[in-house]
C-alpha cells in the first residue's frame, strides 16, 4: 500500500495525463463499436431458434418475412406497380403478396375470397415484407418514403428500426437529466464546491475507458450500451466520497497533505474493496445466464466497477493532490445536517418495522414467483409512428403473425398432409408450402429457383404459418407448441421453428432455468464476501434477509397489482439490487460492530446510524435518481422496467436497511457476538 501511495505522490501528474489521455481515445474509440439491437442473436447456441436462424441462413436465400406494408386505394395493378417497388428498395430481399398465392390473370371474383382479403380488401393491399438484418433502419426510411405518411409500415422489423432510433438519443436524454441531480446530491453532502466535479470526473474517466474498450469485444446489446454506462455512474460514484471523505478527515489530523493521502487510501481501500466486491460479484453473476444478453451485460458492468475502483484508487488520489489548494479555497459549510441523533427517529419505527416485514416476507416471496413477465420489445413501438400503423393494418385486415416451419426435404405428400392439418388449426390463418401452393404434382425441379427458393432448399422445405395471435403471451404460446408438435408428429426431432412469437417462445424457456440459477449464484458469491468481511456465521445471514426481504417485495408488486414486467428486467434487478444496496447493510453493520465493542448495543446503534446515515442517503439516493431515470427516459421496455425496478427496490434496499435491520441487529446482538470470530463486544 505504501509502494502504491509512494507512486502516485511521486507520479501524479503523469498519472493525470495517462488517464485523461485514455479516456479521450476510449471516448473516439466508443463511436466505432457496434451495437446489436437484436435479442435472438443472445439465445443460447443450443437453442431451437439459433438452429433454425443458421438454417435459413445458410440454405436459403431470403429470411423470415418481418414486416407488413399498407398500401390504400390501389387497383390489382397498382398494387402489383407498387410491389415491385417495395421489391427495388435498399434493404429488402422479398415481398410477398396475392400474385404469390393466386393466379391473377383470373378474375378475383371467382378465387378463394378468404385468400384474397388476407392481401387485399377494399382497395388496400396488405404486402409481406422480408427486410435484411442489420438494414432495419435504411429499408424502413425507404419504405416509409415510397408509400408515404398515409399508408402503413409495421413488423418486427420496422419496430427495431424504432427502438435503434430512439436508444441513441435517449442515453443522452437520460445523463442530461441524471448529471443535474446527481451534482445537487454531491453539493449537498459535499464541504466544497469542486468536490462533486471532481468525484464525476473520477467516475466519467473509467465509464469512458469502459465503453470505449468493448472495441476489443467487437460488438455489445442495446441493453448494455443504454444502461451500463448509468448504472456503473450510480453505483460507484460512492467509492470517490469514501476516498475523499476519508482525505478530508485525514488533514485534520496530518499537516502534510501526503500524508494525510497516504493514511486516506490506506483506510479506504479496504471498504471501498467490500463495496466493489459485492457489485462485482452481482454483476459477475449475470454472465452465468444462457441467455448471452446477460453475459454481455454482466462483462460490461463487471469491466467498469474494476475500473471506477482503479480510477478511485489512482486517478483520483493524484487529482486531489494536484487541486486540494482549490479545494480549500472553495470549501462551504454542511448544507445537510450532521444526523447524529437520527436514530431517535428510526429507533420508534424499528420494531414496526420487524413486525411490518415478517408479514408482508412471505406473500411477497410467494408473489415475486408468480410475476408475469414480457419478453419482446413490441411494446417499445407503440406511442411511435410504427405502433400506430401496427394498430391500423389490425383494424384494417385483423391480427397477424408469421411463423415458418423448417422440416426435412424431400416427401412432398407429407409436406401437403402436414401443411392441410396445420390450415385446420385454430388461430392459424394460412400456410404456404410448396406442396399446398404449386401443388405436388410439379416436381420443383421443372421450375425456376425463383419461385422454389422461397420453398425449398437443398435439405429443407420451408413452410410458412399465418396465425391470428398477439407475437407472444399464453395464448400465442400455446399455438407456437400446437404448430410444432404437429410438424414433429410428420418428422420427429428434425424440425425447427423460426418467427417472433418461436423466437420468443425460446427466450421464456431459456429465462425459466436462467431465474433461479443466477440469483441463487449471486446470493452465494455475496454471502461468501459477508463471510470474509465479518468473520461470523449469523451476520451474512442477517444482511442477506434485508435486502433479499426488499428485493421480493419490489418483484412483488408487479404481480400484486396485475402488471407484467420485461423479463431481463426481473433477471437484472435480481442481481444488481442486492450487489449495490447490500453495500448500505455492511457500512451499518460494519460500523455498528466497531462501536459495540467498546459501549453497550443501544448507544453502538445510535452512533452507527449517526455516522452512516449520510452516507447510506446519498448513495441511495443517486442510485435511486439513476433508476428512475431510465423508467423516465426509455422508450425501450426492458431498459424502463430495470430503471422502474432499480429505482423502487433502491427506496426499499434504504427503508429495510435504516429501519429493518437496526432491530435485526438488536434482536440477535447475543447470537452475532457468540457467532463471530473476536467479536469482542462490550459487556
């Protein structure tokens, strides 16, 4: 530690320039790295629907079908113009409309009309569209500019565009609104106007070299890019105040600021570690989900907590030690009060408190088990351009989604068969195979690839699936396993499925094993650190019930009040909750068990609250602030429900720590002291 101290002292300046440096080229580097806006390609290589993408694209020549245009009071030949229009456009590999599945040389009156208002009704056709992955955005201009406001462009696809749009305005939207109040808290606790600036620019240097290195990964999810870089601010904006907090007292008792900064990295480096671990681990955790959004995510937040602790213990050591002559000269008094004798206050609420949560402990363990969740990102379009024209081709031409069944090539009295029981479903509103479109008394061989390739390719028949349904929810669900089970009764094991609600219909299965693993994981890495920091067999015990207590009720309520919640949210908030807030127990009881070795449990608690009290609300509150920013800001739902989710269980983390866990620690002061390792405690 002296090694480290001694070199910084001596190397300040360098110290500045190497980071200030590293942060400029990870800022220029941050704009080259990619971000993937699609969830399927996170679904496990295991997966049915991973298969079937690599299927499709490896056989065939165009993709799923993953956006519908409306087109108004158009004639049969307008409709066809305006077809191979959309056909020309940058970004789309196939159109799909009546002239695919009708021969329109003969009169409409006497086709299958049924067929004909699936594409065309009224003067309004209805085009399937199939637009390249990664050109959402350049086919969703186009189409939107070929057809104009007064028709309608929705899908999968259109919605991605959307959400691509949106996100990149929104991280900005969102610190523009955190930074403000962020700097108010930092004043506020703060005993110098240029303190709060240098904490964000300690914490800004390591989120800019964060994302700025994923250059070395290549590519991370909109998730991460929209949320890392708020929540890696909020959550360890606390290791700069322990660090200046600790130089500060530290100069009253040295006259020479070295020292001084010796003694504060010497001291805080031990509780800032704690604090970093936990997150760590919280964050580590996530990497262990099948679903490799999580992994992404958990890399990315575990990347930058090592660096804010590195930048806390380096770069900021050696700013303050540059400025600490402007430091005192704009310094101000506290513009909070001491809250030394805040526990009067708490103390009257404590057993209430124990009272109040060993009633509502088991109804919302039991709740927060039963939460509905949501696993696509439809939503996220809904008040945009792309979710209104989704409402008006529904009103237009009824509820559709597309699914497409991949079997093995090569029986086509088998396709027809399967292609007959799938049209007599219910919820299904059309299929196209080969066999039930060209009929099997054509070998595909006699015609053009044109018409065959959207069909056939060298190993696998293509069949496509209309049905009436939302793209997920319990009833689209149970159609998707209808479909399937259907086409494996013909097949077997050979068949894959590939289309929104498939895709979708994976990521629920996926998240149903991912659950309980990964929060298990972290609760184990977390208790593992309480174990080591305090040495006893009943405080990680106690530590881990509060804030898991708040954890379940925030998860809880969703259910309670019969809303469903984005399921990354749910996976997320699990870990990230209990790695930032558990920090808020260990200072208590850290602080607590030092008291209580040297004066009797009541007045231990009432100093511990009075010197923690301040820290536990500042960082509570900033990463409240954090969280409910995102819940304000995004458009996307899995980013708002984590800031709705991380900003609530925040408030509840700070409730049962203040008000649960002083009585927890009371009730059971003779279990911890017989139960730790040199407990010590005063008698």
């Amino acid at each position: 530690m002296n090694g480290l101290t001694g070199f910084i002292i001596k190397r300040k300046k360098a110290i500045l320039i190497f980071f200030i440096a590293a942060a400029v080229i990870c800022a220029v580097l941050q704009s080259f790295v990619k971000v993937n806006y699609n969830m399927v390609d996170y679904l496990p290589p295991d997966a049915q629907s991973t298969k079937a993408l690599e299927i499709m694209e490896a056989e065939f020549d165009t993709d799923m079908p993953n956006a519908s245009v409306m087109v108004k009071n158009v004639s049969v030949e307008e409709a066809l113009e305006y077809k191979n229009a959309l056909t020309e456009l940058p970004g789309v590999s196939g159109v799909m409309w009546l002239d695919d599945v009708l021969d329109l040389k003969q009169p409409l009156e006497v086709a299958d009309q049924d067929t004909v208002a699936e594409y065309y009704k009224d003067g309004t056709a209805l085009y399937t569209v199939t637009i390249e992955d990664q050109r959402e955005q350049e086919a969703s201009d186009a189409i939107r500019n070929l057809i104009g406001t007064e028709n309608a462009l929705a899908g999968e696809a259109p919605d991605l565009a959307t959400m691509q749009e949106a996100t990149s305005a929104e991280v900005g939207n969102a610190m523009a609104i955190l930074l403000p109040i962020i700097i108010v808290i930092l004043i506020l606790s703060s005993s110098s106007w240029i303190e709060p600036l240098l904490f964000l620019v300690t914490i800004g240097v390591s989120i800019l070299i964060n994302m700025g290195t994923n250059i070395f990964v290549g590519e991370i999810s909109f998730m991460t890019n929209s949320v890392s870089p708020i929540l890696q601010l909020a959550v360890s904006l606390d290791y700069a105040i322990f660090l200046l907090h600790s130089f500060a007292a530290n100069r009253e008792k040295y006259s020479d600021v070295n020292d001084a900064m010796r003694h504060a990295v010497r001291e805080s480096m031990s509780t800032v570690a704690a604090s970093a671990a936990t997150t760590l681990f919280g964050f580590l955790a996530l990497t262990f989900m099948n679903f490799q959004i999580g992994a992404d995510l958990g890399w990315n937040l575990a990347k930058g907590i090592i660096l804010s602790f590195v930048t806390t213990m380096v770069f900021l050591p050696a700013v303050t030690l540059c400025t600490f002559k402007l430091i005192d000269k704009t310094k101000h008094r506290p513009l909070l009060p001491s809250f030394r004798n805040i526990n009067k206050v708490f103390s009257r609420v404590a057993v209430p408190a124990l009272i109040l949560v060993a009633v509502l402990i088991i109804p919302s363990f039991l709740g927060q088990g039963q939460t509905g969740f949501v696993y696509g990102n439809g939503s996220a379009a809904q008040a945009s351009e792309s979710g209104r024209d989704k409402l008006e081709i529904q009103e237009e031409f009824g509820q559709s989604t597309v699914m497409a069944l991949l079997v093995p090539r090569g029986d086509a009295a088998k396709e027809l068969e399967l292609s007959r029981e799938l049209e007599r479903m219910e919820h299904v509103t059309g299929v196209m195979s080969y066999a039930n479109t060209v009929g099997t008394a054509i070998p595909s061989g006699f015609l053009d690839k044109n018409i065959t390739g959207q069909f056939y390719s060298d190993h696998y028949a293509r069949i496509v699936v209309y049905t009436d349904t939302e793209t997920e929810g319990d009833l689209a669900f149970r159609v998707v396993e209808e479909i399937t089970a259907a086409a494996k009764s013909y097949y077997g094991n050979e068949v894959y499925s590939v289309g929104e609600s498939a895709n979708l219909y994976d990521m629920k299965m996926v998240v149903q094993t991912d659950n309980q693993f990964v929060t298990l994981l972290a609760v184990a890495a977390i208790f593992l650190v309480l174990l080591v920091t305090f040495k006893s067999g009943t405080l990680p015990f106690i530590l881990l019930l509060t804030i898991e207590a708040g954890i379940w009720i925030n998860l809880a309520i969703p259910y309670f009040t019969g809303t469903s919640i984005n399921f990354i949210g749910y996976l997320v908030l699990n870990t990230v909750q209990l790695g930032a807030t558990v920090d808020y127990a260990i200072l208590l009881t850290n602080t607590y068990t030092r008291y209580r070795k040297v004066m009797p449990q009541k007045e231990a608690m009432h100093r511990a609250m009075g010197d923690s009290f301040k820290s536990i609300l500042v960082s509570a509150a900033t990463l409240s602030a954090a969280g409910f920013t995102l819940y304000a800001t995004s458009s996307n739902p899995a980013v708002s429900d984590i800031g709705l989710l991380l900003g609530r269980g925040t408030l509840l983390s700070l409730f049962m720590v203040i008000c649960f866990l002083p009585g927890m620690l009371r009730l059971f002061d003779k279990v911890i002291a017989k139960t730790t390792y040199k407990a010590g405690f005063y008698q």
